[in-house]
C-alpha cells in the first residue's frame, strides 16, 4: 500500500480536476452552441451539450496524463538525488 504522501490521487485533485472540467464544458457550450446550424433551442442544447461533453472527456484524460507524467517526473528526481 502506498504511504500517503505516494497517492497519486487525492481528494483535494479530484476537486480541481472536477472544477477545471465544469468550467471547460461551460467555456466549449458556450463556443460549440453558437455553431449548431438550427432555430430549435432544444437542437441547439444538445448538440451543443453532446459536442461539449466530447471535447470536455477529452481534456480529462488530458489532465489525467499531465498529472501522470509529473508525478513521474518528481518520483524520477527524487530517486536521482
């Protein structure tokens, strides 16, 4: 079991990584809806909410992998020292 100061997931990241993804989403509705070629407000949310909800998984599991390879990165040079 890996010692505390180890995890590589903590409650305190989950909540970034949970405002960051909100925030994205809100920020690609916002570009994505204006794009969706209808009159039909109902159209319009969820193409709008369907191309976001791509988008925002994508930068998830971008953040996932950023977070990943600095972890990495400070396991690496903590062990050269």
């Amino acid at each position: 079991m890996p010692s505390p100061e180890n995890k590589l997931v903590t409650p305190l990241s989950i909540a970034i990584d949970t405002v960051l993804c909100i925030a994205f989403f809100l920020y690609m509705y916002t570009v994505v809806s204006t794009h969706v070629p209808s009159k039909d407000h109902r159209m319009v949310l969820f193409f709008g909410a369907s191309g976001s909800g791509c988008m925002t998984l994508v930068f998830w599991l971008t953040l996932q992998m950023f977070r990943m390879v600095v972890k990495a990165q400070q396991r690496r040079d903590a062990a050269a020292k």
